[in-house]
C-alpha cells in the first residue's frame, strides 16, 4: 500500500469489524486517503488469537502507510463494548469524522420454523443493534465541518432475500431503513447512506462455502465474486467531499446480482 492523494487528510474513522474481510479493505483505504484510524475486532471464544493477530496485521499495514491506527476489541451488540470504543477512538484523536457500521455475522442457514430464537437474537444483535449502538455513542463526538460520514454495510440480500437467511435479510433490511430514519435526524451536517455489497470474495465467505455454493455464487451478471476493494473504493467515495450529496441512498455494488 502507498499513501494516494489525501481524500480523508486530517480525518478520523472508526471501523466497525475492521480486523477482516470488507471491514479490513476500508480501513486500508482510508489509511492510504490520509485517515487515522480506530476498528474493532470481535475475540470471542473461537479463534481468539487468530483474530487478534488479523487485527494486528491491519494495524502493520496501516502504520506502513504513514498513517495511524488502534485496535479495538469489542463485541458490537454490547452496549458497554460499543460506548468504549467510541471512547478510547476520542481519547486517542479527539473526535469522529467517519463511522462504518461493518460489524456483522451471518448466521446459522436454517429456515424461519426451526430457527432457534437464540439465534435470531444473536443474529439482529450483531447486524442490526450493533449499528445502533455505535452510531448512538458516535454522534456527541462527529463534527459538520467538514461534513460527518456515517457508512452502514448493509447487503444486496435485504432487497433480494433468501431462504434459511431470514434473520440475516431482516437485519439487514433493517440498517436500510435505520440509513434512512437517521439521515432525516441528523442531515445536512452529517450524510447517512447504506452500501450494500453482492456475494464477494472474503476469508469469512469463502471458509463457510462449498466449492459449488462457490459456483452458483458467481451465477451473476459479472460471472465472478466481487472483491473487499470493490467495496471499498464506493466507500472512500462516501467518506470523502466526493460524497457530501449522498444522503439517505442505498448503494449496492453487487456484480448485477441484483437491480436496485
């Protein structure tokens, strides 16, 4: 990575799930704008040191790039996890100009009748309070000059639908109208959009796959999965001045999986 032309200079962005995947490719992208940045990282109790040594790599990439960045562990549908992240981001760089509400799972495939609602409440917890929660405990702290950002990662999934995901598509469908809602609070000193990616190509997406779920995967106008940088890029977009006449959209780069 090298430092581009300084989109984002002088900004400050909290990812949400920022160790991986999407999450990882917008932080890196901001970074080589100029942004200093914050992320979490969900630990959990699986894989806990593989996620810490991802977080640890972004957070290499990014100070390769001449940029800052802090690693948050956090779990994005706790209320105290999600108010001390944006805490310790204010602590580190005063304020908040960019937050993306990437953070998310995507749950057990299982149909509405045999889904446990442990499950459901796990699923809307992360997706769907996670956003909330972050961009609640945000706000107080996001400037309008220049003007605030707010990114929720919502999915092509949320218009197209699919069966045994229906927690997944519900909470997903729910950040589109939560972008919405919001904007109408907090315009024209702040833009709230959603971006809502089609089937890519992440270390999470292609672990759970099958070879011919793969397949049928890339059964799409764009006959390929997409990549994290596909996002990314509309992301900087949105974060940057480039993107202060966006409010209350929904962007879905998706391959041609779906037309919006």
């Amino acid at each position: 990575m090298t430092m581009a032309d300084g989109k984002l200079d002088g900004r400050v962005a909290l990812v949400t799930g920022g160790s991986r995947g999407i999450g990882a490719a917008i932080a890196k992208a901001f970074a080589r704008e100029g942004a200093r940045i914050a992320f979490t990282y969900h630990v959990g109790e699986d894989r806990a040191h593989a996620r810490e040594d991802a977080a640890a790599e972004v957070v290499a990439a990014i100070d390769a790039v001449g940029s800052e960045a802090l690693a948050i562990a956090a779990d994005a549908a706790s209320m105290d996890d999600a108010k001390r992240a944006v805490e310790e981001t204010v602590e580190r760089y005063g304020w908040i100009n960019i937050l993306v509400n990437n953070a998310g799972a995507i749950g057990q495939e299982v149909t509405v009748r045999d889904m446990p609602v442990e499950e459901w409440d796990r699923l809307i917890g992360t997706d769907l309070r996670g956003v909330f929660l972050a961009t609640k405990f945000t706000l107080p702290h996001m400037p309008t000059d220049p003007v605030g950002k707010i990114i929720n990662i919502s999915s092509e999934l949320s218009r197209k639908g699919r069966q045994t995901q229906a927690h997944y598509c519900a909470a997903k469908a729910g950040i589109n109208g939560f972008t919405r809602a919001l904007q109408l609070e907090v315009g024209p000193g702040i833009c709230v959009n959603s971006v809502a990616p089609g089937p890519i190509a992440t270390d999470l997406n292609l672990a759970d796959m099958t070879p011919e779920w793969i397949e049928k995967e890339k059964d799409i106008l764009a006959e390929r999965l997409g990549t994290v940088e596909e996002i990314a890029e509309p992301v900087v977009m949105l974060a940057s001045d480039g993107g202060n006449f966006f409010m209350g959209q929904f962007i879905s780069p998706n391959g041609g999986a779906v037309f919006t």
